[in-house]
C-alpha cells in the first residue's frame, strides 16, 4: 500500500500548486482540469489492476493460473482498493474542512 500511495503522491505532486495561486482565471481552470485528470488516470489504472486480478483468480480456478500468481494478483487488488480507500477519506476530509471555514 506504502507504494502505491507514493506513486499516486507523487503524480498529484507534479502538479504546480504554487501556479494556481498566482494564476488569473484562465490558468486556474487549466490546473485544476490537470488535478481532475490526475485523479481519473488514477481511478482507471485501478480499475485496471481489479479487472487483471480478477481475470486471474479465474484463471486459477480453472487451474491455468498458478497459486503465487493468483496470490500477487490478489495482493495488488487489495493495496490497490486500500490506496483508493485512503484517497477517497482524505478528499472527503479536506471537503469538509472547506464547508467548515467562514466565507
């Protein structure tokens, strides 16, 4: 899980923030569109990584897939689903940190 929560920070990292807060109008629309297909590439790579190890707990079942691989395919779902999870609290979080503050 530790690896895939450095790679999906790392990615939202690459994104100059420092940008959006010096920016007129017409680059902050472009930041965060580059932040929102940040956050789709992430959520189709995962569902990549569910569809994969499925496929191969199927295969394992019909016994063309051996155990290890079955095991690994599982194991990637699983830190997957849980770095998804872990996104998933900390926008929720920080949206409502943001309905929180005074206007």
């Amino acid at each position: 899980m530790i690896s895939a929560l450095t790679n999906a920070a790392t990615r939202v990292d690459s994104f100059r923030l420092d940008k959006v807060a010096t920016a007129g109008a017409g680059e902050t629309a472009s930041a965060g569109q580059g932040f929102a297909a940040a956050m789709a590439d992430m959520a189709r790579e995962a569902n990549q990584t569910m569809k994969g190890a499925e496929a191969i707990s199927i295969q394992g079942v019909n016994g063309k897939a051996s155990t290890q691989a079955v095991v690994d395919a599982v194991m990637g779902a699983e830190r997957t689903l849980q770095t998804a999870i872990a996104i998933r609290d900390k926008v929720v979080s920080a949206y409502l940190e943001l309905s929180r503050m005074s206007i």
